[in-house]
C-alpha cells in the first residue's frame, strides 16, 4: 500500500471540506481531499444554492431555538464576512458550481495538493491503535477508479479534518436515531451513509443533542426513493404548505403548519403511514379525510388562527441523542452542517453554515501547524440590520 504524506487529511469533499481545503492551501498546507462521489460538492450539488442565514443572533434564535447556543453565537461572529467574502470572490450569478470551481483552481494552484474524487475514506489511523481518544495520524483510503482495480493508500496527516456529513442513505442508523419511519425517508444524497459518525465512534466520541431531528422537506404521495430523480427534489418540496392546513385522514390536524415544511416532515415521518393532505382554500371531500371532521377543523382554525395573525412555537421537547460532550481526540478536526448541535429540529441557511465551519477547522488547523491564520473581510455595513421577526412569516 502506498503511503502519502500531508499537512491536513480533509475526508469528504462537499461545502465545508472545499472551503476548508482551498483556505488551508493558501495558507500553505499541504492538503489532501478524499471525497468518495466522482464530483466534488457534496450535498450542495442537489441545493437551491440559496447562501443565507439569520442576519442577527436573535433571529437565529428565533428560528433554531433548540440548536446549540456556543456554536450558533460563534457562527454569527464569521456569517456576514462569509457573506462578504462571497460577494467579493464568487463573481458569475451565485451558482454553487462557479463557488466549487473557484475553490478547485485555489486548490490546484500548487503542485503539492491533491484531489481525489471516488476515495473513499476506511478507517482514521490512531497513534495508539483501539485506545480510546487516541492521537488521529491519519487515515487508509480506497479510490475506485471505474475499469480499474481499487488502489489503496495510508494517508499519514498531522491533522485529519472529518467532514463526511450525515447518515440520511444509511437505514439502519436514521432508524436508530430518528425512530420509527426513520429508515424510508426518501433522501436525496444516498452517498451519506454515517462514515463519519461510524469512524469516531470507533474512536470513543459521543453524539450530539440533535441526532433525533433531521433536515427534508414534505413531499408528494405516495413516493418511494426510487421514483425520485435528484433534479426532482426541490420542485417537489411542498415550501407552500406553511400557508395551508394540513390535516390527518381522521380529519385533525397535528402540528403548527406555520412552522415550515421544514419541521413539519420531521412531525409526519413518525406518524403511522407518514401521509397527511394539505388543504388550499376550499376542502375538497375526496371521501379519504374526514369529512365532518375536517370542516370541523378548518373552522376551528379560522377562527383560532387566520393567516398570518400569529405565531404558534411547537412545545414537543427535542434532544435525546446522547452524551452531551466527549473529548477532544488530537489531530481530529469535524467540520460540515452535521458537526456539532447547530441545527436541531429548525435550521437556518446550511450552505453558510458549512462554510463557516469549513473554515474554523482550517483556522485552528493553521494555529497548530503554525501558519497564516486565513481572514475573512470585515462585513459590509448594510448586512446585519434587522427587520422585524414577523416580516419574515
Ligand atoms: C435538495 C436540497 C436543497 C438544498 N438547498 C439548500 C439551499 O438553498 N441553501 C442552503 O443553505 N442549504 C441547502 N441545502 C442543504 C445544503 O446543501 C447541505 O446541508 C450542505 O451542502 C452540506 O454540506 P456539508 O459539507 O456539511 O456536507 P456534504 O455536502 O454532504 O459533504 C459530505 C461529503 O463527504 C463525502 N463522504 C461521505 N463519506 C465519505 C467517506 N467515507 N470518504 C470520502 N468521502 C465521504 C460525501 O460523498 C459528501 O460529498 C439543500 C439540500 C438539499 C438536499
């Protein structure tokens, strides 16, 4: 098995692995990216590449009120010179593709960098191998190169940066964590199968808060994963359905359609049969719902809630992942929207989000290995300034 040598491993090659490689480089690290799909971009590949966020910490807070606070204070601090950042380096509309491409060019501008798509990272290497919390040295790579046989290597890092997001393609670890429905979710990116989260397991890490909330979407029914092209997934999202009712075949409903599909997914994928019917303006009885019943309920919510009069915040708790912190492993950095606590159940502006944290991992790599610690510009004077929470709704 060959071996490589390199300042910074960074597994994964989607939004925050890029951004933290291409900052790395530039500060003069020797990098290697192994990402397992054949394109770079991960997960934004399938995005509406909307870069946004919470303008001001209590907005986000507004929105993500269950996410980790530390995280969530420290991202604010960085969004808006990340914004900045963007305007002033991604300069052809906002495509992501035109980002990526940027950060590839960055990369490759010195010979001493490498790239690998279709790599898959195996195991992380330990100074002292099965002890728990050991040094990270490393990793063992596989890259499948099509009509050609697997090629292995020992990647040998002085720091290893994990970004290999979340675990939506795995069945068996949405069931477990997401309960019951969890494991026939339709999912987009199939590629995410909890690498990452096996990995440091393996190495004695705990979980975060959040493990029983997730990011989708509500979508059409019935629909199974494999009826679903990927170009599909955004024109399918039902983004309308916080301006409707939605309501069980019993005719009631059963959660704060307000909230966003976005939450309302995560409500529906554990009921029995994970299908409810949203209600534009008139009710029409199919003689599937309810009927009584759900005229019933429209009336009752007229009366209760007309559009856009009010807020009503969900009260169900959240958060029984697992340990809340484990310690820190030398030589191991994590890094992507699934890192830490940041969203839990709501979530604001993922894109951003990895990043920023793309670009904490390179930050603290550089301390370590005694580089230019990257910068970002200072934020342009017109962002932050808030509007009022109810414009938003
Ligand atoms: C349909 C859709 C629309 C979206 N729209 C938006 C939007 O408009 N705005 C927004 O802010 N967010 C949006 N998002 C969310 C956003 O795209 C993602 O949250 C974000 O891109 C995640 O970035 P990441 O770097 O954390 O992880 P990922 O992009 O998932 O990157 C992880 C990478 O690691 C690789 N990997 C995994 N295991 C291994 C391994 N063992 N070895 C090597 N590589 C491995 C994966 O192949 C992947 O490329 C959308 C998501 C979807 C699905």
């Amino acid at each position: 098995m060959e071996t490589i040598n390199v300042d910074v491993l960074v597994c994964g090659g989607g939004m925050s692995e890029m951004a933290c490689t291409a900052f790395a480089t530039e500060a003069g690290a020797k990098t290697l990216v192994a990402e397992k799909q054949t394109e770079i971009g991960g997960s934004s590949n399938y995005s509406a590449g909307m870069y946004w966020g919470s303008q001001t910490y209590d907005k986000l807070r507004y929105w993500v009120p269950a996410g980790d606070v530390t995280l969530q204070k420290a991202w604010m601090k960085d969004y808006l010179p990340a914004v900045q950042w963007m305007r002033d380096n991604v300069t052809v509309g906002n495509k992501i593709s035109n980002l990526h491409d940027l950060h590839q060019n960055r990369i490759r501008s010195s010979k001493a960098n490498a790239l690998f798509t279709n790599t898959s990272v195996l195991r992380l290497i330990q100074k002292e191998p099965g002890l728990p919390g050991s040094t990270a040295i490393g990793a063992i790579t596989c890259q499948n190169t099509p009509n050609s046989p697997s090629t292995y290597y020992e990647v040998q890092a002085k720091l290893v940066v994990l970004a290999t997001s979340g675990f939506q393609g795995s069945p068996d670890i949405t069931s477990k964590y997401l309960g019951q429905g969890g494991d026939n979710i339709v999912r987009p990116n199939r590629g995410l199968v909890g690498d990452g989260l096996n990995m440091v397991i393996e190495f004695g890490a705990g979980a975060n808060r959040g493990m029983n909330t997730c990011y989708g979407h509500l979508l059409p029914a019935p629909l199974g994963a494999e009826d679903v092209d990927l170009k599909d997934y955004l024109p399918l999202a039902q983004y309308q359905s916080k301006h409707c009712l939605l309501i069980k075949e019993a005719g009631r409903r059963s959660a704060d359609e307000t909230t966003g599909d976005k939450i309302i997914n995560q409500y529906l994928a554990k009921q029995e049969r994970r299908r409810e019917f949203i209600l534009f303006k008139f009710f029409i009885s199919g003689g599937v719902v309810d009927d009584v019943q759900g005229r019933c309920t429209i009336e009752q919510y007229d009366q209760v809630m007309p559009l856009r009069h009010k807020y009503i915040s969900l009260d169900v708790p959240v958060g029984h992942g697992g340990p809340r912190s484990a310690p820190l492993v030398d030589g191991l950095l994590v890094a992507g929207v699934d890192a830490g606590g940041f969203s839990n159940l709501s979530y604001s502006g993922d894109l951003a989000l990895a990043f920023v944290t793309g670009l904490w991992a390179v930050r603290e790599a550089a301390k370590q290995l005694r580089l230019p610690v990257p910068r970002l510009p200072p934020a342009h004077s017109r962002d932050g300034k808030d509007k009022p929470v109810q414009g938003l709704l």
